[in-house]
C-alpha cells in the first residue's frame, strides 16, 4: 500500500580513483537528481504493492469463483441424477400405462364375448320359447281331438293330465336352466365392467403423475440453465476486470520520463 512505502537511499560504493571536484550547481543537481529519482522508485514501489495487492483480491475473488463454480457442478450434478431418475420414473409410468391399456383393450373384447354370448343365449331362449309355444298348440289341437273322440275319454284324459304335466315340468326346467344362464352372465359383464372402471382410473391417475413428473423437469432444467448463465457472466466480468487492471498499472507512462 502507499502509506508502507519508505524512502530508500542509494547507496554508493567507494571508488578507487578520486571524484573530480564538483561545483554547488553540480551538486544540487545531482541532490535533485537523487531526490527525483527516489521519488519515481517510491512511486513505482507503491504501484507495484497497489498492483499486488489488487491481483491478490482478484485471485480471491477469482478462488470463490471457482468454489462457486464448484458448488454449482456439484448442484448440476445431482440435478441432472435427479432427471436422470425422473426420466426412468416417467418411462416406467409409460410402459406401465401402455400394459393397462392392452389388459383395458382385452377386457373390452371379453366384455364384447360376453355380450355376443348373452345375445345368443337369448336367440336359443327365444327359439326355445317358440318352440314350446308350438309344442303347446300341438298339445291343444291333441286336447281338442281327445275330447271329440268320447270313446277313448278315459284314456285320452289320462294322457291328457301326463302330457300337461310333463309339459309344465320341461318348462320350469328350461326356465330354470335360462335364468341360471342369465344370471351368470350378468355377473361377468358386472364384474369386467367394475374392471375396466376401476383400469381407466388407474391410467387417468398415472397421466396426472406423468403430467407432474414433466413439469417438475421443465423447471429443474430452467433453474440449471440460469445457475449455469449467471457463473460464466460472473466468471467472465471477474477476467476481464482483471486483465484491464493489469494492463493499465503495468504499462509505462509515455508522457513521463526517467532522467539518467
């Protein structure tokens, strides 16, 4: 600094010849001369402690740059893990939504089965219907004949009763048999209908957490963008300060000039 600068005093060795006589103006020339120059090397003396002092700021400054730098690698870092994961996350949710997409799209073809299989049940019920509808007007037309011929009264109304009750008893059964059926059928289509339901949920609450997944990588790459502007514009100015620094203390004084 300027306030440890000190005055130093040439020191000459004694010569082995005589000085030649000097006159006063000589030596108060050559005093001026001495006091002059002593001053420009205190002067330059003071630059160059300004100078070191100035470059030791800035290669601390430059240092905690570095550290900051550092830090901020390391932050990066783990960002860029943690995106890393976040990616694997979301691709795992995809894969994941594309497999409960397939087992969506089998249920609906079971679900189709079911239905086409229930359709047909119901045209084999109908036809079965119809035919017993047919078999009872056959039944009736035989009634009528069994009651016209008086000769046979007993044995026609014996058979009469047989074939109403065999009639009565084949109806129930298939009746039975088709409410059974139905049954049945309905529960597989409650059932893959409460499948398919509960599957959309899943796949819908799977689209929000990708939904959120992106959005939270969105902003850490963001943030790594502008930790990563603002070191390098920091790093920058820090140089060029720096440079500018030097190159106006060390560069000589043109309008100065050094007595010899």
């Amino acid at each position: 600094m300027a306030g440890n600068a000190h005055f130093i005093e040439p020191v000459f060795e004694a010569p082995e010849h005589r000085w030649p006589t000097l006159s006063d103006n000589d030596i108060i020339a050559l005093e001026n001369t001495i006091a002059r120059q002593s001053a420009e090397l205190n002067l330059r003396l003071t630059e160059v402690i300004d100078l070191y002092n100035f470059q030791q700021q800035r290669e601390n400054e430059l240092q905690a740059a570095r550290e900051e730098i550092d830090r901020l690698n390391q932050i990066v870092s783990q960002l860029r893990q943690t995106m890393t994961q976040y990616k694997i996350e979301v691709v795992a949710a995809q894969d994941k939504i594309a497999l409960l997409e397939n087992e969506k799209a089998d249920l609906r073809q079971e679900l189709d089965r079911a239905v086409q299989d229930s359709r047909r049940v119901a045209g084999q019920l109908l036809a079965m219907e119809t035919a017993f509808k047919i078999r009872e007007g056959n039944v009736a037309a035989a009634l009528e004949q069994v009651e016209l011929m008086s000769s046979e009264l007993t044995t026609a109304s014996a058979e009469r009763f047989k074939l109403v009750a065999a009639v009565q008893a084949e109806r129930k059964q298939h009746r039975n048999v088709l409410n059974e059926r139905t049954s049945m059928l309905e529960n597989r289509i409650g059932k893959a209908e409460a499948i398919a339901e509960s599957r959309e949920r899943r796949i819908k609450n799977l689209e929000e957490d990708r939904s959120r997944l992106t959005q939270r990588v969105e902003l850490l790459e963001a943030l790594l963008n502008s930790e990563r502007e603002t070191s390098e514009s920091k790093i920058k100015r820090l140089t060029e300060e720096l440079a500018g620094s030097a190159a106006r203390v060390l560069n000589p004084r043109c309008a100065e000039g050094t007595p010899v």
